[in-house]
C-alpha cells in the first residue's frame, strides 16, 4: 500500500451538488435594491409590450383583414391578398405579445422569492466550448484557466450576468444540474494511492480505486433511465404529426403513400436514437453494478506544472470527475 499524503484533493471535500457551466454553486444571496428595481422594470415593460403588441396588435391585424376581405369580397385577388398579409400579421403579433407575457411571468416568480445563485470556478477545458457560446452573445472572450462568476436567477435560472458582462436578452438560461457530493471516502483512497509508473515526461502516475457513496449510486441510476427515457420522449413527441396524418388519410380512405415513409424516417431514426440510449444505460447500469472509480493522480515534477486528479467509472469506461470537477455527462437537471 502506498504512502499517506496531504494532497490538494482533500481541499475538494466541500463540494457542492449544484452546478451550472461546469461550476459549483459557491453563493445565495437576496437582491439588492438596483437589482429590484431592474426587474421591475422588465416585467413592467413586458407587460406593456404584451399588451401593445399582443393584444391591440393582433386585433388590429385581424380586424385590418376582415375590412380587406369584406371591401374587396368581389375581387378574389385582392381578397387573397388581404388574407395572405393578415394572417401572418395576425399570428406574429399574438405570439409575440404571448413570449412577452411569459416574460413578464417569469419576472414575476424571480421578483416573488428574491435571491441570485453564483456558480464561481476556473473555467476548465472540458467547459470552455459551452463557455465560449455565452461569451460571445455577451460579447467577452472566455479562456482556459481564467476565473469566472455565472449570476443566475434562483427561480427561473436566467442568466443575469457572468464576471459583470450582463445580458440583456431573457433566451440563455444555462442549465442547472445535480451531482453527488464528493464523499469523504475520497479524499481518504487519493492519499493511498500507489505509483504505477511515469509519464513521457518523467512524472510519477499514482493510481487506485475507491467505492462509490448511495448518493452517487443513486445519480447513476437515474443517469441511466434518462439516457434511454429521454430519446423516447422526444420521439413520441415529433411522431405525433405524421400519425395524425396518417389517421386523417386512413379514415379519408386517401391512405398517401407519403405518410408511411414519413412515419418510417422518423421511427427509424428514432430507434437508432434510442438503442444509443440504451446502450449508454447498460454502460451505466454496469458500471453501478460494479460500485467502484478508478483513480488516477499525475504529480509533476517542474515547478511550473498542476497535479492532476482523475476519476473513471469502471464498468463503464466514462470520466467521472476531473480535478474535483464532474464529468460533462454527468448531472441531473434540475430547477
């Protein structure tokens, strides 16, 4: 067995089963008042717009069309015409004043419990791609290795700002996920860890493995029902249309031939979908069954280099966490 060592792991023994962007969630607080008052003032003005736009919008339009049909009733171009534009017209307005009502209620349930979470961290390799898709609607370059707050609104999870770049729009809500906690029989196995060998550059790779905590047995379970539940839903939910075509051709007795290829792309491509899923499942289920991650620790030699820690689910050959930071796979959503 190896030697007993005072690691940077064991500084890793807090963390938090809440994430978002691949950081930890590091603080809760109340609003301020300037942040109030801001939120205010967007659910103020959403409702406005609902209102403007949405209501006398749509009713403007619709009614603008009616006039147009029943004027020029006696010309059927003129009538297309006036049904061509006001429908469109009609429809736009109404769902935009329909999103803007929905931003308003959303403000609403942020103003309504009144606190912000932070998501703090380095931002890491494995997160830098996701990162970089926020960073450039918020117009600010986004690298491996600089520090990062992501301010997100409890209630809603909207993005309110990352590192003072607010974001003015209401469409990124950066997912917010669940992981186990790191147990405390981690940071007891990674100072027990034995040395295996080197790397090219001479440094020493130590490695061993720990079991893993109920909580993280119970994140893979669920893990796995969402790897192959998921697709099915998805599935279910596109396939609706062409069954509803296919049952309006059957009852019609005009059974197109259409449909069917339609139904057949779609289930096709759904079921290649869903035996992924269920082979991720299985990966899954396995690597649960065997209840153990292997670990791995580089330690360098120069001065200049970063111990790095990793752990893999054995069974299931998946990274289960990289320097305390949880695998990109992993996470269950949550609100």
């Amino acid at each position: 067995m190896g030697t007993p060592r005072s690691i940077c792991y064991t500084d890793r023994m807090d963390a938090h089963p809440l994430w978002c962007l691949g950081f930890p969630l590091v603080e809760q607080r109340s609003f301020t008042i300037e942040e109030a008052a801001r939120l205010r003032l967007q659910r103020r003005n959403a409702y406005l717009f609902a209102v403007l736009v949405g209501l006398l919008g749509s009713v403007s339009s619709f009614s603008g069309m009616l006039a147009g049909l029943m004027v020029f009733r006696d010309n059927l171009g003129l009538c297309a015409l006036s049904f061509i534009a006001g429908m469109p017209l009609t429809a736009c307005c109404f769902f935009l004043g329909y999103r803007c009502l929905l931003h308003g209620n959303m403000a609403g349930r942020e103003l309504k419990q009144g606190t912000l979470q932070c998501f703090a961290g380095t931002v890491h390799v494995t997160h830098l791609m996701q990162l970089k898709k926020i960073g450039n609607a918020l117009k600010f370059p986004v690298n491996n290795g600089d520090p990062c707050e992501v301010w997100v609104y409890s209630a809603t999870g909207r993005l309110l700002h990352i590192s003072g770049h607010y974001y003015r729009g209401w469409e990124i809500a950066p997912p917010r996920y669940a992981t186990a906690a790191l147990p405390p029989s981690a940071a007891i196995a990674a100072e027990w860890l034995e040395e295996v060998g080197t790397t090219d550059t001479g440094d020493p790779v130590f490695a061993g493995t720990r079991e893993l905590s109920v909580e993280e047995l119970e994140e893979i379970r669920l893990a796995a029902n969402h790897a192959w539940w998921h697709p099915l839903q998805r599935l279910l939910g596109i396939a609706i249309l062409p069954e509803l075509l296919l049952i309006a051709a059957i009852v019609t007795r005009h059974p197109y031939q259409v449909h069917l290829w339609l139904l057949f792309i779609i289930y096709g491509l759904g079921a290649i979908t869903i035996l992924r899923g269920l082979a991720i499942a299985a990966r899954l289920t396995r690597g649960r069954r065997l209840g153990r991650v292997g670990m791995l620790r580089i330690e360098p030699t120069s001065p200049e280099g970063a111990e790095s820690t990793a752990e893999i689910l054995i069974g299931a050959n998946l990274f289960w966490s990289q320097d305390g930071r949880p695998a990109v796979w992993r996470g269950i959503p949550t609100v």
